[in-house]
C-alpha cells in the first residue's frame, strides 16, 4: 500500500512539473566566461519543468555595469524581467525594494524553510523590516589577489601580506624586469582594487565605520587609503583601460604580470574556462592586508511586481534557493553556496578554503559590488575616482567623496 501511495505521489509530482507551462525570463549579466554555471541551471530548470520555454536574458559588462542600466530602464517603464540578477545589500533594498518594485518572499522562505538554511548576515542583506526580497544564489569574495605559482617560485617571491610588503615585491620584480607587476583592468576593476585598499589600510572596523558614516569620508586614515592606492597604481600596467578583468586574469598566468586583485569569480573562470588547478595552475590569498576578513558580495534572484506568470518565477527561486541549485551552480562560478548545508565534496580546494574562511573571518560587504553603500553613493564613486586619477589628490578624493555621502545621505 505504501509503494502504491509512493508511486501515485511520484506520478503526481510529474505531472505538476509537466503541467507547469509558459515562459520564464532570466536577466542577469553573467555572459562569456561566467555563462556555464547559470546555463547548468537553467538547465536543471528546464528539465524540472519542461513546458517552460526559458529565455536566458544577458547583458554584457563586467560586473553588471552595463545590464543595471538596461534594467532600470525596463523596471521604470513598466517592463520587468520575470527574474533578475541583483547583488544583496543596498544595491536590492535601497534601489528596489525601497521603490516598492519587489514582492515579498517571506512566505516563500517560511513554506522551503529556508530562514534556518542561510546565515543571519546573508539575511540581513536581503531583508527589511517589511519583508525578505530575494533568493540568493551565491555567496563571492572580493579580497582575494591571485597569482601564478610557478612564476613566483622563478621570480623568488613570495605572496605579500601587507600593502607596504607588497610595494616592496612590485619593487624587486620591476628591478627584475617585469613592468607592470599588477595586471587591471578596465574601470570598475580599479574601483574593486580601491576597496581591497581601503580594508588593508582602514582594517575591517573601521572599513565598517565609513559606511555608518562614523568615519568620514575625508579623516585623515581615509587620506592614507588614497595615497596607498596610488602607490599601487603604479605597479600596474597602462593600458589597463583597454582589457576585461578575464585579459588581466590571463597576463597573471602568462607572467607578463605577478598579481591581480579580484572577485573569486576568477576561480571559476581559471578552472572552468582555463581548466588550471586550484592551487598548482594558479594561487590565492586574501588581498594585502585582509587576510582574516571576507569581503563578501552576495547575488541573487527576486519577484519583481507586475510578471505575467508568476508560478515559473517562483519555481525558478526554488531551484535557486534550494541545496541541489547552489550545488549546481557555485563549484562551476567560483563562488560558494549561500546555504549553510552545501555539500563541499563538489567544490575545489579554492572554493573549500573560501568557504573555511566565510565561516570564521570577520565579515564586511563590498562597496563595488552593492552590499554596503546605496546606488546614489556607487555610482558616483567614479566621479570620486576621476577627480583622484587627473591630479593625484588624495585629499581632494576623499574630500569629494564626503561631498557626495553627504548629498545622497549615505548610512541613512
């Protein structure tokens, strides 16, 4: 009786999934490189629920530059993605969810009981007092400077672990011939530098403090975040500009460079797109300074108001959300599960390290990449950036910074 009632609950199971028809969009700006980990679950999607045509929605740009401007577009003239990609924190609460644009999920996360899956600091980012607002797919660290171990061991260098040890290193591997010790790349990857800077100078206290707005953004330790990083600058290549972060990625392995400063989606595009092991075709360590903090950035999926077909929204968020779906997706991206029980047999000894160093590190969020800082204050920053890059005023940076909190009322 009991296989019988098994087997009609299995047949009844499949016949909802193929009951389930219509159409899903999926905007995101995960192209290129980062495709495969989101073409796999679209891909288990698609075999869960076959009667649903997906439409895998990407715009190109490194770090969503380009996709957040088409979709601002859409969500305020009145065409939303079934689902799109957002990075938790401020980037979701203070854009979205703060113009009333997203549907509550919190019903969705009492039903999967995911409220006991993911860590009260991932939570904190995707939810207000009000409600809880997306799924998170992920969880990436910022603070990480990667590098070829092979090529060290020839140079006779070793890792830096403080920004002055590692002005040191650019010295010694200029002397040896090497030009541009740092590889960057184009504009935003200079920003991403900036905040691996400012944690290895401020440390992660007061790195926190600037965000609350209890340090302000022209105090003397921010002035000495400015000038630290233009001494970094000057250890990398001039022509950073003209490449993608995968072409700064790809100077490090070929040696033209020693190390680079990025998100550890580079893990996933060194060992799925370059097939280079973890640990022996390439290296890692928290970015000078940092080591013991994690700078977290976190992506994710929600329900914005007025989709057509919400049912396909939410059965694609319950993939997101659930064991099998992060499993799926983070050992291809690079990044680690946003659930507290992933199975770590799946992923490499980068993304295993990652997350040994996610449970025990102090956490604070990325300013590039929209967990600390609201949209006003981020996007401006390339204005605060310009104005360093023309005179190499560390002052008259961080006077502009505090300028522009002041005006968008950043903390607030």
């Amino acid at each position: 009786m009991k296989k019988a009632a098994m087997l009609m609950g299995a047949l009844m199971l499949g016949g909802a999934l193929g009951q389930a028809k219509g159409e899903l969009e999926i905007f995101s700006w995960w192209a290129g490189d980062e495709g495969p980990a989101l073409e796999a679950l679209v891909k288990a999607y698609s075999a869960k629920y076959p009667g649903v045509e997906v439409k895998n929605a990407t715009v190109t740009g490194g770090s969503g530059v380009n996709a957040r401007a088409v979709l601002k577009t859409r969500m305020l003239g009145g065409d939303p993605p079934d689902s799109f990609q957002v990075h938790a924190g401020q980037e979701l609460t203070g854009t979205w969810v703060a113009a009333n644009r997203m549907d509550n999920l919190a019903a969705l996360y009492k039903s999967e009981g995911w409220n006991s899956k993911f860590p009260k600091g991932v939570l904190d980012l995707i939810s207000t007092k009000a409600g809880t607002w997306v799924v998170p797919v992920n969880v990436h660290r910022s603070n990480v400077m990667w590098f070829n171990p092979a090529k060290l061991k020839e140079w006779g260098v070793t890792a830096p672990k403080t920004w002055s040890e590692f002005l040191s290193t650019c010295t010694t591997l200029k002397a040896k011939g090497l030009e541009a010790p740092l590889a960057l790349g184009e504009n935003w990857t200079q920003h991403h530098l900036w905040e691996s800077v400012a944690l290895g100078v401020l440390g992660p206290t007061d790195y926190g403090r600037l965000w609350t707005r209890s340090l302000k953004m022209n105090d003397a330790k921010v002035v000495r975040v400015w000038d630290t990083f233009g001494k970094v600058l000057d250890c990398s290549n001039k022509d950073a500009s003209g490449l993608s972060w995968q072409q700064a990625i790809d100077r490090v392995m070929g040696g033209q460079s020693a190390f680079n400063i990025m998100g550890d989606w580079a893990a996933g595009y060194m060992a799925t797109t370059l097939k280079l092991e973890p640990g022996k075709g390439f290296g890692w360590a928290a970015s000078p300074g940092t080591n013991g903090s994690f700078m977290l950035l976190a992506d994710a999926f929600g329900l914005p108001k007025g989709v057509k077909n919400k049912t396909t929204v939410n059965n694609w968020l319950r993939l997101v959300g659930c064991k099998e779906g992060q499993d799926i997706f983070n050992p291809l991206k690079g990044s680690i599960s946003a659930r507290l029980d992933s199975d770590l047999s799946k992923y490499n000894t980068y993304s295993q390290s990652a997350a040994r160093d996610f449970r025990t590190n102090k956490i604070v969020g990325s300013l590039v990449h929209g967990a600390v800082a609201k949209e006003a204050f981020m996007s401006q920053f390339a204005t605060v950036m310009e104005i360093y890059l023309g005179g190499r005023s560390a002052k008259s940076a961080s006077s502009a910074a505090e300028a522009i909190a002041t005006q968008v009322s950043l903390g607030q």
